[in-house]
C-alpha cells in the first residue's frame, strides 16, 4: 500500500516534471502555470484553514501585497526581465509576512464566522489601499512589469511553469511537515476543539499565528510570480475577491485538511474555468458554473473527493475482513459498547 | 504548605456573583471531594484554578507559585490536568492522536519533530493500556461512547504527567461497573502519588473515594473535613435540603 502510494507519487511528479516538453502548446502550458499557482496557493492556505479549521476569505491580500511587492521592487530597483524576477519572490514572500503578523494577530482574536468576516474586511481594506496610495502602487492606473524580451513563442511559459511547480512542491513539503509534526497535531486539536487544547498545554495563539502567516508567505510568493507572468497588475485583480473563493472552493471539492485534496481541487477547477470562459465567450460565466458547483459539493461531498474515496475504500476492506477470517467479531469493552472501526470517516486524514 | 491554594477569590458574572471570597486548599497526596448543590459555583472555581476564567478578586498558588489570571496552556504546563463536566475529547484525531496532544515539548525542534515518533509514543500506549482502550487506538474518538470517551479524557490528561487532577463529574452518566473501576484507577495514581481534587454529585463515589470533603454553597467554602463529619454537618444538611 505504502510502496503502491510512492509509486504513484514519483509518477505523477514525473508527469508534471515533463509536461511542457510532452505539451509544448503555449495555450495549455498557460492553464498548466496557472493551475500549478493555484495548486502550491491552496495547499499553503489548507495548511492553516485546513488543518487549523480557521477559514480564511482573506488570504488573497497576501497575494495582492506579493504582486505589487514584485512590481515595485522591479520598477525602483530597474530589474530587468528574464531570471531576476524570480528571485524577488522570496522577498515579496517576506514583504506579505510583514503585513501578514499584525493583521493575523488582530483577525486571530477571533472564531468561526467572525474569523471569516474579520479576514475578508482586511483584504477589502488592502484593495482600497492599492487604489488609493497612489504614490506607491499608481492607483488604478496599474503598474507594468519587466517582459522577458528572449523568451519568445512556446518557450515563453516554460520558465514560469518549472517556478510554479518549485513553489507547489516546497508548499507540499511544508504542508506534510507540519501534518506529521507536534506542531500540527496542535493545529488539528485546535480545529477539534480550541479550547480543550489550551487546557492541554497548547499554546493556541502563536501555533495559528504562525500557520496563518507560513500560509501568507506562499501567497506573497505566487502573486508575485502571477504579477510577472501577466506583465501588468491593477488593484482590482491583483487584489481580487474571487481568488479567495476559488481557493476555498478548490480545497472543500479535494478534501480540506487532506494533503492531495487541495492539489486535486486545483487541477479540477482551473482547467474548468479556462474551458468555460473559452467556451462560452463571457469571461464571468463561469462564476454561475462555480456557484452551483459549491452547493452540490456542499450537498454530495461536503467532506471533499479524497476523503469520500478514503471512506469508500475502508468500507470495501471493512466488508472484506471477515471474509479473509480476519478481525472476528466486535469484543464487549468496558463501557458496555463496542466501535466499529470501519465508520471512522476521519475528515483529518491526510493523503 | 498547601499544594494548591485559592483565598478569597471573587467571580461575578454581570450581575450574579459566582465566587463570593471562596477559599480552598488541596493537600499534596490527598483525594480532595469538592460538593455543593447545583450553581453554587463549583465549575467557576474550577475554570479560576485552571486558568479558563479571569477573577476578580483573590489569589491562587499551586506549588508555592502565583498562578492567578496565567493561561490555561501554562497552568498544564506548570503540572494541573483537568478534565471537563461535559468530556472533551478531540473528536475528529485517533484515540492516539488525541494521547499525544497532550505530551508537552518546548521549543521549536521539539514541535518540528514527528508527533509520533520517540518515547511519548510508549508512555501513550502504556496509558491507553491502563484505561482499557489499546484496541481502540487507531480509531477516530468520536465513534467511542460516552464512557469511553470519558476513559480517554482521564487518560489524556495524565500523558504529561501532571502534580495535581482536577476532575468535573468524573462519575455523571456512567454505568456502576466503570465507576467501580475510575475508582480504582484514581486511587492506584494516588498511590502514586497523584492528588485529586474532584466535583462530583454521587456521593457514595465521594464518601468512599475521596479523604476530605470540601463543601460549597453560594460561592463559599461551608464545611470542610472527614467525609463522614461533614455528611452530618448541619450547615451542609441546610446548604442541600434549603431548610
């Protein structure tokens, strides 16, 4: 089982490692960029609302700082395009850290909805500011990033793609780090129930600050590296409400807390949303498409695709069990009932 | 020196005053039975002890050491285990997972590092052994019963090892053979070692548990003593019949 899960990882890392050179058509390796953003996006975000329970609307201020961060810095400090851009996005991930503190620390007073409300509040605000200071961000007029003048034709994307997968794996790697960890059994017991942990000696505060702003690190990142590969940024779509709701919708339809779920979501929804706009010639239809695809995830699959299947393939070796003549019947216990242990649907699990 | 002290502490609530200048100690090694009827702030004091409410007046020391108004987080830290009226368990983790929230590690090596690797493991097993739910581990804690799941809260509490258990209610809705064997439990860590400060309404699991009974009646400490001198104390047969 083990080997069978290793197996099919280095496969599919092998898939996307080869993809531009299996797929050199610059209209799909422009969805693959975009969707590879997204994917390394969500599982960052899933690592604190999906192991932590605290649904952020608001990281997507995070990558609205990440883009102008990039577009400033390019602009004040004359970088050229081609390779150096790319290695400002460490810095625009840090420079998002620095807003993500305070504002994380404030929002992080509070739960549940108000959690929800308070963090997409912060994001509205940030949008404002990037309309309003012009001094720094040129106000609504946007503001222009270097182009990679030498990158021409098909192999224009290629650079960006292997950058976004680099971002998606070091966000994978980070996100099953702390799945394993002491820290994120923290995290999930704070997701369970806040309060019963800090009774346990969990220092709730500083565990949901710090995932709150590892998430807002990564999105600092990609919106830097979306700012570069779409050349110019204006505050309504660098700071953009719909990239919140795309990255929660991405993460409920994987699984949230999963480890591939939010991966899958993304590599589901961007395809789909790049199809639709094709397709159908109006570039906010696929808003409708997206709506009603969240009730039915909420109705069907309100614990995501990895964890229903997860669920299924218990039920099916639970079913098998007594037929190899393992695990007899249930023994009475202490209490007076017994668990099966088949049921468990365990939302926590990670892939 | 008492182990744990809380003296003349105040707690209102808007108008209705929970705590009104309480006083308790709890000796080292001793089964503390803490009663009072209903609402006559037992809970409160509880929550003041373990960090959970704020006071407004008095002070609590554990071990010598001012604990008043410091976070739940640390007062485990510093060695009081709690357990809750209404059990609390993490329900989506593993009986397993939610042995380990438990284990404290300092610094951030320590949180890095596999929650399930290293000597806590054996100390978790070891525990879940003596509750009875070994067979149980792997499965999510929200599929045990309510017995169970009190079992399991008991349990967790004692992974870190602490001084002093504060139990709400350790008894309320469970069948008489489990009470027979938490009773025997609580008395092997007290052999131990362990001390125990517990609310609890069954009172022929307090007379026949605990050493001394401390007894509450509007946000004061009425009686204290010998079980057996404070079950005929008058005070306290006024205090639960309101004569």
């Amino acid at each position: 089982m083990k080997a069978l899960r290793t197996a099919s990882a280095l496969a599919l890392l092998a898939l996307a490692v080869s993809f531009p050179l299996v797929f050199p058509n610059p209209a799909v390796d422009q969805v693959a960029v975009l969707t590879l953003m997204f994917a390394a996006a969500v599982t960052a975000w899933n690592a604190f609302s999906g192991y932590s329970g605290y649904i952020s609307i608001g990281h997507a201020a995070y990558f609205g700082i990440g883009s102008y961060a990039v577009a400033i810095l390019c602009r004040d400090w004359h970088v050229p395009g081609g390779w150096l851009p790319f290695l400002l996005l460490p810095l625009a991930g840090l420079i998002a850290v620095a807003f993500a503190v305070p504002m994380g620390w404030v929002a992080l007073r509070t739960r549940r909805h108000t959690f929800v409300i308070v963090t997409i509040a912060m994001f509205f605000i940030m949008q404002l500011m990037a309309y309003n200071l012009r001094s720094v961000t040129n106000g609504s007029r946007g503001m222009s990033l270097p182009i990679p003048v030498r990158w021409g034709g098909a192999f224009y994307d290629v650079p960006f793609y292997y950058v976004a997968l680099g971002l998606l794996l070091l966000a994978l790697f980070v996100s099953w780090w702390i799945r394993n960890s002491k820290y994120g059994l923290g995290l999930l017991a704070i997701r369970d129930d806040e309060d019963r942990a800090r009774g346990l000696g969990v220092r709730t505060g500083p565990f949901k600050l710090t995932a709150f702003v590892v998430a807002a690190f990564f999105f600092g990142m990609v919106g830097g590296l979306h700012a570069y590969f779409v050349e110019s940024i204006f505050p309504a779509f660098a700071f953009d409400p719909l990239i919140d709701l795309m990255v929660a919708l991405m993460a409920f339809l994987g699984g949230l807390g999963t480890l591939a779920g939010p991966v899958l979501g993304a590599v589901i929804l961007v395809p789909a949303q790049q199809y639709f706009t094709i397709e159908f010639g109006k570039p906010g239809f696929y808003l409708m498409i997206y709506g009603a695809m969240f009730l039915a995830i909420i109705l069907l699959l309100p614990q995501g695709i990895i964890p229903a299947l997860q669920a299924r393939v218990r039920r099916s070796e639970a079913l098998a069990g007594p037929l190899r003549g393992e695990g007899g019947g249930p023994e009475p216990t202490l209490a007076g009932s017994s668990v099966e242990a088949g049921q468990g649907e365990s939302g926590g699990d990670g892939v | 020196m008492s182990l744990l002290e809380a003296t003349g502490i105040r707690k209102a609530f808007g108008g209705v005053v929970a705590l009104d200048g309480c006083s308790i100690t709890v000796e080292k090694g001793s089964l503390t039975g803490l009663i009072g009827p209903n609402g006559s702030g037992k809970t409160t004091l509880f929550n003041v002890m373990t960090g959970y409410e704020t006071v407004d007046m008095g002070e609590v020391r554990f071990g010598g050491r001012r604990i008043t108004n410091v976070a739940p987080d640390r007062v485990f830290q510093l060695g009081m285990g709690r357990t809750f009226q209404l059990t609390r368990i993490f329900p989506r983790l593993t009986v397993l997972e939610n042995m380990h929230v438990a284990a404290q590690r300092q610094g951030p090596a320590g949180l890095l590092g596999r929650w399930s690797s290293s000597k806590e493991h054996a100390r978790a097993l070891e525990l879940l052994e003596f509750v009875g739910l070994t067979r149980l581990k792997d499965v999510p804690a929200r599929n045990l019963s309510y017995g169970q799941k009190k079992l399991l809260e008991f349990a967790y509490v004692l992974v870190a090892e602490p001084q002093v258990i504060l139990l709400d209610e350790p008894a309320g809705g469970v069948n008489p053979t489990m009470i027979r064997y938490l009773t025997e439990r609580i008395r092997a860590l007290n052999e131990q070692g362990v001390t125990f400060l517990m609310v609890e309404h069954n009172m022929e699991f307090v007379m026949g548990l605990c050493d001394r009974v401390v007894v509450m009646n509007h946000g004061v400490t009425i009686a204290d003593g010998e079980p057996e001198a404070v079950r005929s104390d008058p005070r306290v047969l006024e205090a639960y019949l309101g004569a």
